[in-house]
C-alpha cells in the first residue's frame, strides 16, 4: 500500500472509531481528528461540539507542542483539563496517530463536558454527606443475627472508649460496661457471655461490673 492509500486507510479507521466513541458518550461527548499535514486547518472531521469549532479549525496550542516535542517524548497525553471559551470544564484526551513509517499524520482527541456531571455530584452531596463534618459518621449496621448486633454495639462502644478491652484499666472497664448497658445489648439473649468472650474475661466478671454500675 503506498503512503497516500495509507494515509486514507487511517482516517478512515479513524472516523469509524470517533462515530463510535461518540455514539458510546453521547452529547456531552466531542470527538475530533485533525489532520497534521496542514495546521492551519487541520479540524477535518467532528462528532459531537462541545467546544464550539468547525471543521477547519486549527490545531490547538497542546496539540502544536506535542508534535514539536519530537519522537522521543510521548505521543499522547491523557484525562487532562480543559477550559472552553465559555468556562466550561472539559476532560479531555488527545493521542498522536502515525504511519507504518512512525511519520505523525493524525491526532485523535476527545472532549467530554464535565458540566453536567458536577452538578449532579453538587446535588447529590447533601445525601451521602454532612456538610459541616465531611462523611456521615456510620449510625446503623446491618446484622443477619443478634451476635452481629451485639458486636457491633461492642466495637462501637470500644470505639469510645478509646482502648481496647485488654489494656483497660478497671476504671475503663466500668465505663466500657456501662456504655454497653446503656447502648441496650443486654436486652438479647446470650449478650453477656458474647461481650464475656470479645473482653476475654469470664462472664461473671461481667456480671460484676453490671452490678457496680447498677
């Protein structure tokens, strides 16, 4: 195959992928090729606008440096920012295409408004997270069976306390106890000997501290 056949080989390869990379985004999606034999014109083909060109735009200031870098730097450049005239965020992609003789001839870029997506995260914060404090402090866990309450009930106290149950100080015990009285794990059946074993004590220990604090 000579270089011109090549050469319309590619873009006509390229235009396949640029519908389908569209297609797979859909309006919020701008493809583009440019044609690097002329960067004066080099916007050949486009789906999708979200920039606001045409064909026969230029090549952009990124897509310029690129190419002057040479072959020894790399020929893409990947999931950065872009800004359009009118302050709209882009995440955008631009990737160098060469023939079968490393000659550049194409860029294949992509440019995907991010608008819409960020405010869709802005609204939906106020769900998932308290604004004051950043992410809701976990409140509620799932159990399939009263011993998966009852452990979490005791991690949680744990949690307050501040020290696992093995370094406690009698003093702490009382209070870890009286936590666990107070967050209602005693109401299930079994609970003492559960928080007897996660303690790694005998269950009369715990049995005392119920009556100390009682």
């Amino acid at each position: 195959m000579d270089q011109s056949a090549e050469h319309k080989q590619i873009f006509h390869n390229l235009r396949q992928v640029a519908d389908a990379v569209h297609a797979l985004f859909g309006p919020n999606s701008e493809v583009v090729i440019h044609d690097l034999a002329d960067l004066q014109k080099s916007l050949v083909y486009m789906r999708g606008n979200v920039t606001g060109r045409k064909v026969g735009a230029p090549a952009t200031d990124l897509l310029v440096k690129l190419i002057q870098d040479g072959p020894e730097h790399k020929d893409y450049f990947h999931n950065y920012k872009s800004v359009t005239a009118d302050g709209r965020c882009l995440k955008s992609t631009t990737t160098i295409i060469k023939d079968s003789r490393g000659r550049v001839v194409a860029a294949f870029c992509i440019n995907l408004d991010t608008t819409a997506y960020f405010n869709a995260i802005q609204a939906l914060l106020p769900f998932i997270h308290d604004l004051e404090t950043g992410i809701y402090p976990s409140k509620e866990n799932f159990a399939d069976s009263p011993s998966d309450t009852i452990k979490a009930l005791f991690v949680q106290a744990v949690e307050e306390i501040g020290v696992q149950p093995s370094a406690m100080s009698i003093e702490e015990k009382t209070r870890f106890i009286e936590k666990m009285k107070q967050s209602g794990v005693f109401q299930f059946k079994g609970a003492v000997e559960q928080v007897a074993t996660l303690m790694d004590v005998t269950k009369c220990t715990v049995y005392n501290y119920l009556k100390k604090i009682s």
